[in-house]
C-alpha cells in the first residue's frame, strides 16, 4: 500500500495525539511487582499526560492466574489486560485452551505485542539421573515436581499441565511412580521458592531469563530436560505454541540448546468498543514512547530480560489477536503493516 511520507512521520516521532476530555480507564496488570503491573503504570501516565484534566486509570492486581483479567475485559468491568503467551490467545475469541472456563470471547482485540523472548522448561534434580524423556519413562523417577496451579484461572497452570499430558505425564503417572505433583500456586517465584525450600525437587515454569532460574541451573540443583519435539508438534496444532530453544550456554553450566514451548511475547489487548481516539493514542504512546519503558529494562542484558528490548514497532504490530480498527489504521499508516 501506498504510504503518505508526511503522515507517516507524523505518526513516528511526531506531535502525539490529544484527548480533551477526562477519561476514567481500567487496567488489569499482575501481582502487583512484575512486568504487566511496570507496563500498565507506564502506559497510564504517559496517557493521562495526554488526556483531559481528571484523567486517571485504575490499575487491578490480579487474584489469580490471569484468566479472569481476559474475562473481566470482554464483560466490560476493565478497558485493558495483558496477556501471555501471545500465540494462544486466538483461543480466547472461541473460549477453547485456557480460555474455556471463560467462554468465547470475540470481541477480544489486540493493540500490539511487547516482544519477550520466552520459553517454558522442565528441569529435574541430577540425583535422578535422567537427561531425557526417554530416560524418565524408563526410570520411572518419584519426582516431586512444582508447578502453577492449573484451577480454570492459570494461563502457566493450564499450559503446563498440557505440555506435561503431551508428554504422557500427569499427576496420577507421577503418583505410581511414588512422586507428586506440587501445586505451587500462581506466581512463577513461588514455585521456584518450594525448590528451593527443599519441597520440590523438579520444576516446570516460564520466566527462565529470570535470576530465580539462573541459581537453580547454575548451582547444579536443577538440570534442564529438553521437550520432545513430537511433543511440540502436538502442542503447535492443539495450543498455536510450538518449539523454541534455550541457547546453548544461556546457562553456564549447559553447553547444549535445550528444546522448550515457546511462551513469548506479551499482548496488549482491549474490546472492539474502546473509543477509536483511546485506542489509537495507547497504540500511538506504545510505539513512540516505548524508549520509556526500555529505559526500564536496559541495565539487564536483552535475552536476560523480561521484556526483550529494544522495541521493534513492526514486530509489535504483528499481534495473534485481531488488531482494534484503530491501532490497525496506525500501523498501516506508518508503514508497520
């Protein structure tokens, strides 16, 4: 499509757009101290500063694993979630995968995506002495493994139960064998902490740029067990998550890739009815104020990062859900699509 120069730089790096009037918005970040919470504080001030006087955002922890957020949205009680991992979160518009006790959802769309380059891994205690999947059906180990609860609610819960039955593991498998499954409630740390502890002695979680992932793998408590790419393959057609990798000596100590379910990248997501004037001046402040944000992530290497930066606007647009009208018209605008 043809391009207007002018409106193009217009719309990157230009004058931002203005709203005269007072908005009241509501957001659903996180917990309340990880990256959705940093994201939604982020986008509210830079909005405010560009809407009327009065303006202001509520900013929702979350009671659970996120699930609800999606669901509040779509039934009107919020104006903006975040959602991980991108790739599932067409499931949302029909109500299949982790969106299921929520119901379809097709009013559902996205803003952008905040590139984060993430994997979900299975690690294991080397006093079993297995390296494989192989070698843990064949061992048969009384593993103790943690991971989120997966109670309807948990967007890490549900994904790993899944990736756990697409691997012919399940907490029933885990019990003849003489182990368990530990339910370590919603939060990544959390489940981290009970290995730590001494509670669990295997771990299947996202997050592994994180400092909590470095300490178990670096200090030999833990060693990664790369997926099963047949395995991966059934979770791409099921899920819309398929394989990625872990770097060879990400982890000092690993000097081989290590094959997970890619679990990246966070969406911005709000309804088809959000007024198209917010919706194209949060699209706006996404992209050209983006350095913001980066500048709160950019003391920590990028692949060790929560949030990967720098920010690429074209990859930012290339959202699984729907884009809303407006930040669509942005994107095509600029040039981005």
């Amino acid at each position: 499509m043809f391009v207007d120069p002018n409106k193009k730089q217009e719309l990157l790096g230009g004058e931002s757009p203005k709203i005269t009037r007072a908005l009241q918005l509501r957001f659903a970040g996180d917990w309340g101290q990880a990256n959705f919470h940093r994201i939604c504080s982020w986008l509210t001030q830079e909005l405010c500063d560009r809407a009327g006087r009065g303006s202001s955002v509520t900013i929702k922890s979350l009671p659970d694993g996120g699930v609800s957020a999606a669901k509040d949205l779509y039934l009107g009680q919020l104006d903006l979630c975040l959602i991980t991992p991108s790739g599932h979160t067409p499931a949302a518009l029909n109500g299949t995968g982790m969106f299921a006790a929520a119901g379809s959802m097709p009013s559902l769309r996205a803003l952008a995506v905040l590139p984060q380059r993430d994997r979900m891994v299975l690690a294991v205690h080397p006093r079993y002495g297995v390296q494989t999947w192989a070698d843990i059906h064949r061992v048969k180990p009384p593993m103790r493994l943690v991971t989120s609860t997966d109670d309807g609610t948990s967007t890490i819960g549900y994904l790993a139960a899944k990736y756990l039955e697409a691997h012919g593991l399940d907490r029933d498998v885990l019990k003849s064998w003489g182990g368990e499954l530990i339910d370590g409630g919603y939060r990544p740390d959390t489940c981290v902490d009970k290995v730590a502890n001494g509670e669990a002695d295997c771990l299947l979680q996202e997050a592994i740029m994180t400092p909590w992932w470095r300490n178990l793998i670096e200090s030999g408590l833990l060693t990664p067990v790369s997926a099963e790419p047949a395995a991966l393959e059934n979770l791409k057609r099921e899920l819309g998550l398929g394989a990625a990798t872990v770097r060879a000596d990400f982890w000092e100590n690993v000097p081989q890739e290590t094959l997970g379910m890619d679990f990246s990248d966070f969406a911005i997501v709000v309804r088809d009815d959000m007024p198209d004037d917010v919706a194209g001046l949060l699209t706006w402040i996404l992209v050209n104020k983006r350095n913001v944000l980066e500048s709160q992530y950019s003391h920590i290497p990028p692949e060790r990062s929560p949030l990967t930066w720098p920010l690429d606007p074209k990859a930012m647009a290339r959202t699984h859900l729907p884009l809303h009208r407006a930040a669509k018209q942005f994107y095509e605008t600029a040039g981005l699509i």
